[in-house]
C-alpha cells in the first residue's frame, strides 16, 4: 500500500519541559494536527500483519535560496541539520491506530530525505506474511 501526503515533512522534538507545563514546539505540534487531518481521510482497516516500510522525504527548499541554488539541488538527498530517526517518529506516530494497530509492528524500515520544490511523505507499507 502506498500513501502519499502532501506535506512538508518535520522531525519530531522533545518536549519542552517549564516550570508550569510541558509542551512540544509550535512547528511539530502543527505538524502533527496537519498529518491528523490527512489520515483522517483513510477509510480502510488497520493493518494487523507485521510491516515492512520505506519512507521517501522531499523536503522543501528554504524561500531564502537564490532560484539557481533550487536548481541544482532539486532532487539531491538532502544534507539538512534534522536525524532521519526523528522524521520517521513524527510519520509512524501520526500513523499509529490508523493505519496500523501500532508501530512494534514494522520489522523493516528504509527512509531517505531529498530535496524538492514542495514538502511531500510517501510510505510505502508492505505486509509481511508469516
């Protein structure tokens, strides 16, 4: 199964932890509403089967690039400061109860970032019969 999401991917962060409460940063809790909204769109079953999984990031370009610099870089891997591990947090949890039962279930996992005029997340989810 393959789902796509038209959405700038943004790595999960730790809690910010303060005197009164604690709280996730802005950009991240942002993010999570928005990929809320895009599965609430998906109609089918969760997946019950364990999982094998590829996640493919474009992540879009800074606006403060000069137009020959996103040229060519478009479609380069992506050597920006965020963990691939942090990304696929922020995705699989968003996911988890959705589209799976929960996120113990992918066994195999494959991620790459690249950069691209617009954000974008395609995972592919495969299931594996025992």
């Amino acid at each position: 199964m393959k789902l796509q999401f038209n959405i700038n991917p943004v790595p999960a962060s730790r809690p910010r932890v303060t005197r009164w409460s604690t709280f996730y940063p802005k950009k991240y809790t942002q993010f999570r509403e928005d990929m809320g909204v895009l599965l609430s769109e998906y109609t089918q079953c969760p997946i019950k089967e364990l999982i094998e999984c590829h996640i493919e990031l474009l992540i879009e370009m800074p606006k403060s690039w000069s137009k020959k610099k996103k040229e060519s870089l478009e479609g380069k891997y992506c050597n920006n400061n965020s963990d691939l591990d942090n990304y696929a947090k922020a995705i699989l949890d968003a996911m988890n109860t959705i589209v799976y039962d929960d996120d113990k279930q992918i066994v195999k996992l494959s991620i790459s970032k690249r950069w691209g005029k617009d954000g974008k997340i395609v995972v592919e989810l495969n299931e594996i019969t025992k």
